[in-house]
C-alpha cells in the first residue's frame, strides 16, 4: 500500500506549480481527480509542439496518476459536480484568481461549507487574497532570481525551466502533507495559502543570507559560487566541467590531482575566504591550467582524489546517461493515443512504499463517465450533461 492509499485529491489547477504539486501526491497513491474545463482543458494541452498522440509533452509530464473529468463550473449544473467531489474530498487544491474561485464557489468558506473538514490549498502569485496574476517569469524577474543568473557583465537571465513554478509546487505538497497529518491528530481541517512569491523569495536561501547580513547587494557571477572557490564551470582541451570544492582539504586534493602544489601551499589560497578574497587572481591561473588536459583527463584524475566534478552535458545527453537509467528516473506508460510514453520518474525513493507508476497522463475527460458514475449519475443523466455540454467525455 502506498502512504497516501485511501486519499482523495480534487485537482482544479492547471499550467505548473499545480499539477506539479499533485502529482506528486498521485505518485505517492492519492486519488487524483483532475478537473478541467470542457473548452479545452488544461492550458498546457495546447502547448507545443512537440505533441505525441494528440497530447503535449508539456503536459504529459506533470499529469501522471491522475483521472480527468471534464466539467463546465460556470454552469450550475457544472458548479453542482463540483461540489459533489468537495464533499467527499480530503483535500481540494485550486489556482484561481480569488475573484474566480468566488464565482466557482472555491473559495475557502464556500468550500468549507460542503466540506467543513477539508484540507483546501489555493496557490497563486502573491498569496490568496491578491487578484494579481503571477507567472514563473515575472516571478523570477521580481523576485530577484534574475539579477544573480547570467554573466557579470551580461544580461539578467531567467533559470531555463520554470523553477519557481517548480518550487512552489512541492511547498504546496509539503504544506498538505503536513495538514493532513494534522488532521489525522486532531480531525481538523485547514486553510493553506501558498504564494510563488513566497517560494521565490524562500528559493534564494544563501544569497538572500549574504545580503541580509552584510548588506550589499548580490550580484552575477556566472557559474561560479559567491561563497566558495573554486566552484564553477572551466574550459578543458576538448569541453567543459563543472569542479566543485568544498573545503579546503578539498582543495589541496585539486591541487595535488592537477600537478599545482605550489597552489595549494600559496598563503592567498590556503584558504577558503582567502581564495573567495583572491578569486580575479586564481580563477585565471586554474582556467590556464585545466585548458592543458581534456574532460576525460581531468575527471580521471579529481574523481579517484574525493573531488566533486562533472561534464557540462546537454539535456539529451542527462536523459541517456548511465546514472539516470541506474537511478530508475526514466518511466514508461501505455497511454492510450501517444502508445509506449516515457516520463521523467520520481525522485522519492521509499523503500517500503515506492512512488507509484500506475496511470498514464489522462485524456481530457477520459474517466469524466467513471467519476460520475461513483457519485451516483445514472447513465441517463450523464448523456443528458453530455449534451448539454456541461461536461465533455472522451
């Protein structure tokens, strides 16, 4: 049995953070139902290409474990399903502006209403009381990532995935899985109101630390670290690695690999704020240095020493590496139009209660019959929604 068997999710997110956050749940053995709008779906059907079976990749790789029901909640009819599955939920996650939650009746006293013990997490970009939309982007942008991604002398660059959206998504499934535990003590439910905003701002963890106690600001430094050296990306003969020292026995180990004890026994780089004070002088001497063997040569010789390097590899490259097939980070589905479908797996590695590899992403409405069945629709009634397009049915 998985630890979240017998747990109902009632999904009305949609894009990223949201549907990250439940499937994540879902691959821990949550009931996931997916609601989606009869026109259309989750917006990130639409986002492609590329496509597989009439489906994007965008959103087949969040969507996993997951069932679809398609409903029109500006009908009453619709808002009526709705409240169907609240009142049987433990838990109910939303990212609607709040003025649309409102009219939905999603907001967190409408809900509780139906369902006084429920556990309702509403993510949005600044909290949900602010009807201020908030895209990954922007959030970047405003919250700072930016101005510390890219080169010195470049432009401010955004991460290359939607990385607040990311985070901000797995706060949320934290936060519930603690609310649901303390349910389990207490038998009480709770409102939680999770923010990208806030995420951004938790994300910048060691740099926002720097600034808070030395008051200056951060600023770009490329690939490499503002509170270690040396700890960044060097040219070899023939690529790129990444080094990453972390201490200064680390660092007289580097030397020692590389043939540049006089280095290592150099009091301006002995040690780590030395080196960190020193960096315009030895970051310069070690890129001389490393461009004189190749990627294979330099990571013959840290490896075996204790130090932590790597090859600069593409995505491509990452996917079919050894490590990700070892590590199990690659599943495969059958979905019924794209057929064989590979994902991207699960990082949580349980030993007793693995994350689950149970459902391919869902069609849209593809079990919208089966759940309205199991709220006691007769067939009759379900063909009647159908045509009057309160719900849509694959």
């Amino acid at each position: 049995m998985h630890p979240l068997t017998g747990v109902r999710v009632i999904d009305f997110t949609r894009v990223l953070a949201g549907p990250f956050c439940t499937m994540n749940l879902a691959d821990m053995g949550a009931d996931v139902i997916k609601v989606e709008s009869t026109r259309g779906g989750d917006d990130t059907r639409a986002w492609g290409p590329p496509f597989v079976g009439g489906e994007s990749a965008y959103f087949l790789c969040v969507n996993r474990n997951k069932r679809s029901i398609a409903v029109d909640l500006k009908t009453e009819e619709g808002r009526r399903i709705a409240q169907g599955l609240i009142a049987r939920a433990d838990v109910v996650v939303h990212n609607f502006l709040p003025r649309s939650a409102e009219k939905l009746g999603l907001l967190y006293d409408q809900v509780k209403m139906v369902n006084p013990d429920v556990i309702y997490c509403s993510i949005s970009g600044f909290g949900n009381r602010e009807n201020v939309p908030g895209y990954d982007y922007i959030l970047q942008a405003i919250g700072g990532l930016m101005s510390i991604t890219g080169e010195p002398d470049g432009d401010p660059m955004k991460v290359g995935v939607a990385i607040t959206d990311l985070f901000t998504g797995l706060y949320a499934a934290v936060a519930i899985l603690n609310a649901l535990i303390h349910r389990m003590r207490s038998g009480v439910g709770q409102e939680i109101d999770i923010a990208l905003y806030d995420a951004q701002i938790a994300m910048l963890s060691n740099v926002a630390s720097n600034v808070l106690v030395s008051g200056q600001d951060a600023r770009r430094l490329g690939n490499a670290h503002p509170n270690i050296v040396p700890y960044q990306t060097f040219k070899t003969r023939d690529g790129q690695v990444v080094i990453a020292v972390g201490n200064d026995s680390q660092f007289h180990a580097f030397c020692r690999a590389l043939d540049l004890e006089s280095v290592a026994d150099h009091p301006d780089y002995a040690t780590n704020d030395r080196r960190v004070e020193n960096r315009g002088r030895l970051i310069p001497l070690l890129e001389q240095h490393l461009r004189t063997f190749s990627t294979d040569e330099v990571l013959g010789r840290l490896r075996p020493a204790g130090v932590s390097c790597g090859p600069v590899r593409s995505v491509g490259e990452a996917l079919s590496a050894p490590e990700t097939a070892m590590r199990n980070m690659l599943w495969t589905v059958q979905h019924s139009t794209a057929g064989d479908l590979t994902l991207v797996g699960s990082p949580l590695k349980l030993a007793a209660t693995p994350a689950r590899n149970h459902l391919p992403p869902p069609r849209l409405g593809e079990h919208t019959r089966e759940i309205l069945r199991a709220q006691g629709y007769l067939e009759e009634d379900i063909k009647w929604l159908e045509q009057k397009g309160v719900v849509f049915a694959c």
